[in-house]
C-alpha cells in the first residue's frame, strides 16, 4: 500500500476532506470522503470523520489501498502519441473524446484506449476509472496530456501540478475584440453558486486561479490568443475569458446560446504546449500539439471575413 503524510501548519480550522482535496490534486474528493470513511486516513494515529477540522501541528496519515483492477473495456481506439516511454504517454486527444470513463460516458474514453496501448502499464493511484490520469481536458478540449504508466511517475506529475511547475500554454478563439495585446486574470474559481455544473469567479470558496493571455490576431468580432496557466482549476480558461466579457467562441456554457459557427462542437480551445521534468531522469521535457483542422479551418475563415 502507497502512504501519505504531512503535517498541517496553516490550514488550521479546515475540513480535512477539504485540505486532504487540496494536497491530493489527482485525487477527488469524493474518493477522499471514502477512504476517510473506510478508516484509511488517521489524524495523530486515530481515524477521523470527514468534518474533522484540523488543528496545527496535527499529523495526518493516508494509506492508500491497493487499486482495483480496472473493470473498464479496452478498446482499440487510434492514438494520436506525441511522445512514450516507460514511464509516461504524452498524447494529442482529438475533440468530442471524453478523458475517463463517468455517467453516460462508459467506452470511447480516452482511458478504454490507453487500456488497450498500455495493457497493464497505467498508474493505479487514481482509481480503477482513471488508471494513469494525472489531468484532464474538457471532451470538447483538444490537445496535449500526460498520462502516467506506473505510481512514481504519477506521484511527480501530482507534485509538480501541486507546486504549478507545469508549463501549460493553450491556444483560443475569444468573442470580441481584446483591448490590451497582453493580460493577466487572476480571479479564484469555484462551483458556481446556483448553477452545480457550472464553475465561476463568484464562488464563496473560489481556489486561486491566475490566467495569462495574449493576442496572436484579431479578427474584428473575434480575436485569436493564446493563454498560459499558473494554476489548473476546472474550465479555467472558459471561465477566466467569460469572466471579462470575451467567452470562447463555441462555448455554449459560459458564452452565447448560440454558435455563429454551429459546426464546431463546443469552445475552440487547443492545449497546445505542456511542459515538465521527466519523472525518472528530472530533465525538463517539452511537447506541442499541432492544431486541429477544425481549428486553421475555422482561423482562416475569419481572416478572410475580417479583410
């Protein structure tokens, strides 16, 4: 069995589901709130309830059980790899393609394609849907992602994320046209609070999160950019643009009902860029995705309108 500890400083008078979400990133918290249940987590050697709140200088123990073998399908599903080696699969995952496996998303999921690839050789430390997943994209997100083939590598890839070492650089087309050539957003995001499914920068208990952008090209209603994440939280982009009036073009959840452009299945975001120290040799390693058809297709369709 795999072990956690650390011991709380700053985070006194905090949930421990709560804190534990923080510290474990690639976990869920939902899966924490079970093994804190299950008596897998300790506080000063003593289990807990999910309510405990943390006093300084306690000292919280996870020992993780043995992964599930994943009772998923394998599927033969083409990869587009960027990179592989023993120790990790950095792929380019195409639109429409779901990360792992959920409710109404149980096979065609980038997951029953990597269970095939890797057979056996996928980090068991998120569970037996997500074997190997570090971090996700939106369905309608494409691009580069790193999937981890055995725990060590998972582990680095989790602190690393954790320490926001990762460098993350998105291309997008916005809605409207951007004043500055350059600019930071930095607004904390959390559940949204009427709307469950949706994130927002109004949330009461918003994470921090710290977007950078720029403009690549403007297209008079629209304007191509490129953004770069210090920090990985949940449609972080789609909400950090909608958040200053210039929602992704094709976001039907955060920007206009609907599409100009009804063709293109969802927000134009492309994870072009990722960035990291290998988890064996600690060297930095960097990958780039090449933009999707759709994606030139639909940018050189505005800049001929724009002329």
């Amino acid at each position: 069995m795999n072990e956690f500890i650390t011991t709380v400083e700053d985070e006194a008078g905090e949930r421990i589901d709560k804190f534990l979400s923080e510290e474990l990133i690639d976990r869920s918290r939902s899966f924490l709130q079970k093994l804190i249940k299950e008596q897998y987590v300790k506080v000063n050697g003593k289990p807990v309830k999910s309510s405990y709140r943390l006093i300084s200088g306690d000292l919280v123990c996870i020992l993780f059980p043995e992964p599930e073998r994943p009772n998923i399908a394998a599927e033969n599903i083409l990869l587009n790899i960027l990179y592989e080696d023993d120790d990790i699969i950095v792929v380019n995952k195409p639109k429409q393609m779901v990360v792992h496996p959920a409710p109404g998303h149980y096979s065609g999921t980038l997951v029953n394609a990597l269970l095939y690839h890797c057979q056996d050789n996928l980090s068991g430390i998120n569970g037996s849907l997500r074997p190997g997943i570090v971090h996700r994209i939106d369905m309608d997100t494409t691009g580069s992602l790193v999937i981890c083939k055995n725990d060590a590598a998972h582990q680095s890839l989790s602190a690393q994320l954790k320490n926001h070492s990762i460098h993350r650089v998105y291309e997008a087309v916005v809605h409207g046209n951007l004043k500055e050539e350059t600019g930071l957003i930095n607004a904390p995001i959390g559940r949204h609070p009427t709307e469950r499914k949706k994130m927002s920068t109004l949330a009461k208990n918003g994470r921090e999160a710290v977007t950078h952008y720029r403009v690549l090209e403007r297209f008079g209603n629209f304007t191509y950019i490129q953004c770069r994440l210090e920090t990985g939280r949940t449609h972080q982009i789609r909400v950090h643009m909608a958040s200053i009036g210039h929602p992704l073009l094709g976001d039907l959840v955060y920007g206009p009902k609907k599409c100009p452009f009804p063709k293109l299945l969802g927000q134009t975001l492309h994870a072009k860029t990722l960035g990291f120290l290998h988890p064996k040799t600690g060297e930095y390693v960097e990958f780039t995705a090449p933009l999707p058809d759709y994606f030139t297709n639909l940018v050189g369709k505005l800049r001929i309108n724009s002329e």
